[in-house]
C-alpha cells in the first residue's frame, strides 16, 4: 500500500491478522510470506528496499536495497527470492544475507510485474 502499512490477511474471516505501521516504512508494491514453513515474510518496495520480516515480532530481520520492486516471490525453506523490477531485470537474491547472486539484464523490455 502508499500508506506504508503492512498487513496480512485471514482471508477466511476477512481480518487483519498482523500489521506495521507507524515506522519510516516506504510504499510496499509487493509481499511475499510463507504460510506452512515459517512466520517468514519478505516485502519489496518502489524505492529498491527489501526487507525480511519475522511475522511474530514487528521490526524487519535484515533489510537491503537493490533495484525498484514491482513483483516478488520468495521460497525461504531455500531462502532464496527473486524479484522483477520495472526496467525488466529480474534478480535472485540471497536472503540469507541479502546478496543479489544474479542478475538477469535482457528478461524483458518492460516492466516484470508478476513472477
């Protein structure tokens, strides 16, 4: 959201079941979180800032900045993510450590807006 609030859902019961707010937190453009393996969750935001969420706490595990997040998608038994970006690069990232282990330059032309 532009009001830099994160929150996951229960969609079963249609409410928010956690939620951060009133950090210095950019616009989140795209959230990721493991719903069987862990309380893990990994958001992505315009600005290039990505940042590992423990969902039973409310203050970010490790963030890192790489390049404008417009999708992502995390496996974090692996913890690996991938995100795409709006110039059409895609990038694998570590989360382990938050290192970009690669960059695919020449993905897309456009704007990758899902993965």
């Amino acid at each position: 959201s532009d009001d830099g609030i994160y929150c996951i859902w229960d969609l079963s019961r249609m409410v928010c079941t956690y939620l951060v707010q009133g950090f210095n937190v950019p616009s989140v453009w795209s959230m990721d979180r493991s719903f069987h393996t862990s309380f893990a969750a990994l958001s992505g935001s315009f600005d290039g800032s990505l940042e590992l969420w423990d969902l039973r706490g409310d203050e970010p595990l490790r963030g890192w900045r790489g390049l404008s997040v417009c999708t992502l998608a995390s496996n974090f038994t692996a913890k690996r993510a991938v995100s795409g970006t709006y110039d059409g690069r895609l990038l694998l990232w570590n989360l382990q450590d938050g290192v970009c282990e690669g960059v695919c330059e020449e993905c897309h032309e456009a704007a990758i807006r899902s993965v």
